[in-house]
C-alpha cells in the first residue's frame, strides 16, 4: 500500500498474467518483442471479442474498478456498467489515454498503469501517487499495430522497467474487443471533464458508469465515431462527491456532454467537419449524456441530461 491505495501496477500485472493464461479461450495472442516486451494482440490479427475487452478495461483501471454487462429493454440492450471506489487513481492515473507513445509513422496514445510510473504528462502534478517499487507494467494502445522498439525503449527509460517487464496491449477501434475497451471509458471521460472544470479530484470518492456497446465497423472513421457516441449520446454517470452541496449541484449542470456547442451531431460529422482535429473539437463534447452527482455529507443528489436515443439512432445504427 501507498497513500493508503493498492498498488495500480501490481494489481494490473496480476490481471495480465491471468490474460495471458487465457489466450486461447479469449481469442488473443501473446509473444514477445524484439526488446524482450510481452506483446498481446487483443483483436488486430486474432479474434478478440467482448471478454477480451472487458479484461482490458480491469488491466486500464490498475485493478482499482471492476466491469460488468447488462441487457436491458433499450434498442441497444447491451451495455457496460464500470465502477471504482478509487476513481481518482482508477480514471486519471491508469485508464486515461494521455501518453503520447507516437514515433514515426507510428501514432499512439497510452494508457494504463505505466502512465503512474513515469509520471511524464502534467495531470501528475495534482495527482499524489507514487510506486517506487513497481517490477513490472503494462500499457494499452488503441492501435493495430505493436510498438516499435523504439516507442517500447521510451517507456521503459520513462517507467525504470527493463523491457522484459513490460507488457504493451493493443487492439484496433474497428474490432469488438477495441469498442468494448474505449466504451469503458464512460466514467474516465467524466472524471476527466471534472478535473478540466476545477472541481477538487479528492472530493470524488466513488463513481460508476454504464454505456452501450456498439457494433463494431470496418471502416476506422465510423467505428471511432461510435464509440465516441455511445459515451456522448448514451453514457450515464454518477460520481459521489465530498464537500458542498452547491459545488456538487454545479458539477452536475457543467457536466454532461450537452453543454457543449459541438453537441448534436454524431460524433464521425464533426471530427470530419475539423478536418481530424481532435483538439479543434470542443473539450466539453468528451462527457456522458447523463450525469448524477450525490453530496454524500448533505445527502443532495443533483441530475442534469438525457440520453439521446434519436442520435443513437443516427449513429449506432
């Protein structure tokens, strides 16, 4: 323990190994790099599919959330249910993907736990988390390829883990197992848009999240734009809070992904109407369509939002 939380990357490596144990039964590979890194391919050249996903998003979460499905009566009965009593570390320090890993012609942002060891993007300087002891770490790519050695020696100088210690797993948008991981990120982009609000990351104690799955698509444009949707457009989130009931009520109305003037359109029309331009994109866009924050010591619960089965519709088919 460390600052009174598990370790994320012990956690994670625990989940690996039993992921690698199960390669046949989750249609993914596993082999090595050529620097000695543990590469597992969870849907680029093998099957993959929705178990797979859900594994990663434990892997993401540092071992600090847990996932679950759910089929309810809504036109798309599938969904994902994420939640963390940690989300903090969870969210911020392991699942977010804001490590860029690009080299080349090779474009990657990286999540996971490795991202709490090196400690390299500016998020960490409000984040209080340290674990000097790690012997072993893992990284996410949302890609269909491997990382380079170059990308794989990065992280290793960056984490202080030799390369046969690392584990990098990847999966493209297009394949199931990829929809599944970035739709379990519905909390994460909540927790994200918080902290880009000012709201205190250490008044958010617990939160869950639910989402649908969406089919995947072959087409890169069209897959990432559901994903992106099914969090935007059908994403619910409740984060319970410490603190003031008003500073929770207000969080609540800054929140869901309706406050954005880049809202109303599935999401594949306005990254084509920025050219591709992630970050021409209104960063309010990146919230559920529905938020519920609970003051846990005034016992208020704030909503704000809907899900917007029309543009479900438009978009997940």
């Amino acid at each position: 323990m460390k600052n009174g939380h598990a370790y994320l990357n012990h956690s994670a490596q625990q989940l690996t190994i039993r992921m690698i144990e199960d390669a046949s039964r989750l249609g993914i590979l596993h082999s090595r790099g050529s620097l000695g890194e543990q590469l597992i391919d969870a849907g680029a050249n093998c099957q993959g599919g929705i178990e797979a996903g859900l594994r990663i998003i434990e892997i993401c979460l540092g071992g600090l959330g847990t996932v679950s499905t759910v089929m309810n009566n809504d036109p798309w009965p599938y969904a994902l249910t994420v939640r963390s009593s940690q989300p903090v570390l969870a969210c911020l320090a392991s699942q977010y993907a804001g490590w860029n890993l690009s080299h080349e012609e090779y474009f990657a942002m990286g999540s996971g736990p490795a991202r709490a060891l090196a400690r390299v993007e500016p998020l960490f300087q409000e984040i209080d988390y340290r674990e000097p002891d790690a012997k072993a770490s893992v990284v996410i790519l949302e890609t269909a390829k491997p990382p380079p050695p170059a990308v794989v020696d990065k992280v290793s100088k960056a984490t202080g883990i030799a390369p046969d210690g690392l584990t990098f797993i990847y999966a493209p948008t297009q394949s199931l197992t990829g929809a599944v991981q970035i739709v379990g990120r519905v909390l994460e982009v909540a927790m994200h848009k918080a902290h880009d609000l000012g709201f205190a990351l250490n008044d958010i104690v617990d939160g869950i999240g639910t989402a649908p799955i969406p089919a995947p698509h072959p087409d890169f444009l069209t897959a990432m734009g559901r994903t992106n949707d099914a969090i935007i457009y059908g994403g619910t989130v409740q984060l319970f809070v410490k603190g003031d009931a008003n500073a929770a009520r207000q969080l609540a109305e800054q929140l869901p992904s309706h406050t954005s003037h880049d809202h109303g359109e599935p999401f594949a029309d306005t990254f084509k109407k920025f050219k591709g331009d992630f970050y021409a994109i209104d960063p309010r866009l990146f919230s559920p369509a529905r938020v519920i924050v609970t003051a846990i010591e005034t016992g208020d619960t704030f909503r704000n939002g809907s899900i917007h089965q029309k543009m479900l519709e438009r978009s997940l088919g």
